[in-house]
C-alpha cells in the first residue's frame, strides 16, 4: 500500500476515536528562534523578556489598548502597569515607523520593493522560529520587515551617532543600553539573513562605500563580543618567595617570569553566516576552530584540533598522593589556593579558554556588569535549545560556579584580575554564578581534564604542605627574608654546639 494511503487511513482512524483533533506544526530544522523552556523561564522571567522594544513575532500581540482606549500593534506586557507598557510600546512602536521612513529616505528604495525581499522569503523565515504567529502572511511580513529596518538604520546610526545626538533612542544613554540588551535575547530575535538580504539590496544603489552589515554588527555588539583587555596584574612575579616556592613544587630550577607578553590577536574570519545576534555572540565567545554546523566545509589540511585540545594540560612534574578518579567535585576558589593553586589572569585562544599548567590556573578575565546575568541566561538557553552537545557557555558557567562558594572565592579572583565586577559588592556576584546553573541539563564536561587535575593537586599533601610553608614563612618579603635569617641563624647555633661537642669529647 503507498504511504500516502497508510497516512489517510492513519488520520481516518485518529478521526474515528476523537485523537489528535487539536495539532500543530513541529519545529523544522531551520529552527533557530526558540522560546525559553518553561524550567528556565520559571527562575527569572524578565532575564528572557525585552524590557524597552520587541522584535520579531514571538513578543507579538495583535492589539494593545493605549491610556486613551484606541488599539495598536505591540507586543504583550512584562509584570508592570498596564498603561506604562502599553505607552512605551507604542512609543517604541512609532520609533520603528520613523526608522524606516529615515532608511528609505537614506537609501532611495522603495518601501514596496523591500516589502517583496521578505515576501519571497516568508516560508523560509517562518522555518527560523519555532512557533510561527501570527497566522496571516501580510502582518507576518510586515513584522519583518519593520523590525529588520528598524535594527539596520539603527546600526546606521550607531556608525554615526555624533548625527544624531536628538534621536528618539540616542538621545538618552539608558535607552541605547536597553535596546541593545534586548536586542541580544533569545526570543527577541530575526533570521540573520533577511537583514543581510535587505541591507545589501539597499546600499547597491548607493554609490558612497558602505560598511558591510556583518561589520555594523560587531561594532553595535562590540560590548558583548569583546571581551575586557587584560588589566596590569602580575599574578607571577620574580621575588625570592616565588621562586622558592616553584623550585619546590617541580623539583627543579625555573625561571619566572612577570608576565606574560600579550599579543595582538587577529580576529578570526566568521565561516559562517550567524542564525541570529545571539548566535553570533556565542560564537565568538566559542573555540574559533569549532566548525560551526552550518559553515561550508573547510579542506585545510592543517585543521586546528579539537576544543579538547584547546583545554590541554601539562603534568606537575611531582605527583605524589593518590588520583581521584571520577571525581564529581571542584573545590572552591579559596581552597585550591591554598592547596598551592596560583591564580592567574591571561588572554587565550578562546575568551573562555581555560588551562592549568605547573601549578597555575590561567583564566580569561571576566567582567561582570548589570547586563550579564541577562546575556549568559539566553546564550545558556540556547545552547540548551540548539547545541546541547556544544554547550561551551553551560560548561564554563558551571566551572565557575564551582569555583564560587562564598564571597571569599570572588574576592580572591577580583584580586587576581580574573573577575572585573561592577555590581557593588562581593556578594551579589556569588549569588549570581550559584544561581546562573539552575535547570540547566549537562552534557560532556569541556573542563573535564582541568578538573581532574585540580583535583589531584589539591589531594597532593605535598603540595598543601608547601603552600602553607609558603603562606606562613614567604607571604612577602619581609616574612621571607626573617624566615632565610632565621634558618641561616638555626644552622649556625646547630654547627657551634657540634663544635662544643666535640670540644668537649677531645678533652676527654
């Protein structure tokens, strides 16, 4: 029988017993825009929800009643006052109609011609999100392509914002903050291709150099997507105390060093066309040499390793005591230091990139502001929707997390350099990193070997033995010059009593 037959008759059959009347579409695989699962969604609702502008359908609503009682298009409200949301809405509304107006105007396109770019495009942009509302193809369309000109002009602007120092959203700092947080969410979000299709129909009919729209939205999400520079802590330093203590961890003589001499990294040419802002913040957040699944396939012979071999680790060359295999638990911050565990700030190949060398724990400098709790919640989200099995960002925010107990872990981090935080106080960002794994589900370990290896060094007795030595006697110069006199005058007073013992024997 063909299938089309065994389907009828399946759907005959579902009719019959009253099964199934109520159905949807699945998601696709071109689905890329998703809505926050619930279990997320249900710790911290606003982290997920735009708070100054909505795009794309999924924040659609139909109508919204305004103060004076008339309706207009807008998205639904977020646990505020009824007539403040809608206010602001349509304000934010009556913006995006002004951008659009101000695009046509800069570009000398016709506002039907770029309606038909996203009308032969609908089907596809649709198979982006993983619920399509609303149902009707006009307001469908003409969401898409008021909120993709609304972000290109306001890119535009962003390039130039000396021009527009009266503008609406320029005109007033928090705004400009509160749209680009927003911009950045999950469920806020727009097919990458439909503005790059829009933006570079536009400009071919203008003839002054433009910037290519990959280009305007690095430097709009240039906040999110670099990372701070690395500040002038030496973590490391040549002083006797230092040395003595490396010469008896590896047994041997080093030479340290101050620091580490930073280069100019070379930004890594994208592969591949981001799905949305989110994913493009990710990706540069992940290992450059992680082909992304929808690149081209790259025939380089000399393909970077793996991102395991990224987080490689060299052996302490002392490795006494006993392995903790299988170990389910990293020890705190506070506790690795004083198992012996030096702290050190550094740039690496990754911004996440982490390593753990003679001793050393290097880790990318992290800072932390209002907006981070936010940005890490929606990467986290969509890992978890798209790359449960590359989920980089869940993997160092659980790293992190175990390495933050108490505020004492954060102030020695902040000490290092690792964490430059903005929050006021210790404490807030403890309880943000604690918070930030709940309900997330984990895959493979990224850190899996790092944190092994910790462990091993924190069960070295030899190690905490001479991290306490080094603590107690060499915490700083003075200490470490009292200590060697110390010592110096012990050997001294144990070689003159041999000499009066045996002085003393002679005489016998």
């Amino acid at each position: 029988m063909p299938m089309g037959e065994d389907n009828q008759e399946f759907e005959n059959e579902l009719q019959e017993l009253n099964i199934g009347l109520m159905k949807m579409e699945l998601p696709t695989r071109d689905c890329c825009i998703y809505r926050v699962p619930k279990t997320l969604r249900d710790i911290k609702p606003e982290a997920y929800t735009p708070r100054l502008i909505s795009i794309g359908p999924l924040h659609h609503r139909t109508t919204i009643k305004t103060p004076s009682g008339e309706e207009t298009v807008g998205p639904p409200p977020v646990q505020v006052k009824e007539e403040s949301v809608s206010a602001g809405e349509l304000m934010m509304e009556t913006v995006k109609l002004e951008y659009l107006k101000s695009f046509c105007k800069r570009t000398r396109r016709n506002l039907q011609v770029l309606r038909d770019i996203v009308e032969q495009q609908k089907e596809r942009i649709r198979r982006c999100y993983e619920e399509s509302k609303p149902k009707d193809d006009v307001e469908f369309v003409n969401i898409i392509l008021k909120d993709s000109v609304f972000i290109i002009e306001l890119f535009l602007k962003t390039s130039e914002a000396e021009k527009h120092q009266n503008d609406f959203i320029f005109g007033k700092p928090w705004r400009r903050a509160a749209v680009m947080e927003d911009l950045m969410l999950l469920e806020n979000q727009l097919p990458y291709f439909i503005m790059d299709d829009l933006y570079g129909h536009a400009i071919a009919n203008v003839s002054d150099t433009w910037p290519s729209f990959l280009d305007l939205t690095h430097a709009y999400f240039k906040h999110f997507i670099e990372g701070p520079t690395n500040a002038n802590y030496e973590t490391l330093s040549c002083d006797c105390c230092n040395w003595l203590y490396c010469f008896c961890l590896n047994k041997s003589w080093r030479k340290c060093q101050n620091s580490e001499n930073q280069q100019n990294r070379e930004e890594a040419q994208m592969p591949f066309i981001p799905l949305h802002f989110t994913d493009l913040i990710r990706w540069h957040l992940s290992p450059k040499h992680d082909p992304h699944p929808h690149s081209k396939k790259i025939g380089e012979e000399n393909q970077e390793p793996s991102p395991q071999h990224c987080i490689r680790i060299v052996s302490c060359c002392c490795h006494a005591g006993e392995s903790k295999k299988g170990a389910k638990y990293l020890f705190s911050a506070t506790k690795l230091h004083e198992a012996g565990v030096t702290f050190k700030a550094c740039e690496t190949e990754w911004p996440l990139g982490i390593t753990f060398e003679d001793g050393v724990l290097s880790m990318p400098i992290l800072e932390i502001d209002d907006s981070t709790e936010r940005q890490f919640r929606n990467l986290m989200a969509f890992e978890q929707c798209h790359y449960p099995d590359k989920d980089y960002i869940c993997n160092y925010i659980k790293f992190i997390d175990c390495l933050i107990d108490t505020e004492g872990d954060v102030e020695l981090l902040i000490d290092r350099g690792i964490i430059v935080h903005l929050l006021g106080d210790t404490k807030s960002v403890a309880t943000l990193f604690n918070n930030l794994n709940g309900e997330i589900v984990e895959g493979d370990f990224l850190y899996e070997t790092i944190w092994k290896q910790l462990n091993d060094h924190y069960g070295n007795s030899w190690y905490r033995t001479a991290a306490i030595l080094r603590r107690v006697y060499f915490s700083n110069l003075w200490k470490g010059s009292g200590t060697v006199v110390a010592m110096i005058l012990l050997v001294l007073t144990f070689i003159q009593s041999i000499n009066s013992l045996m002085q003393i024997f002679k005489l016998r």
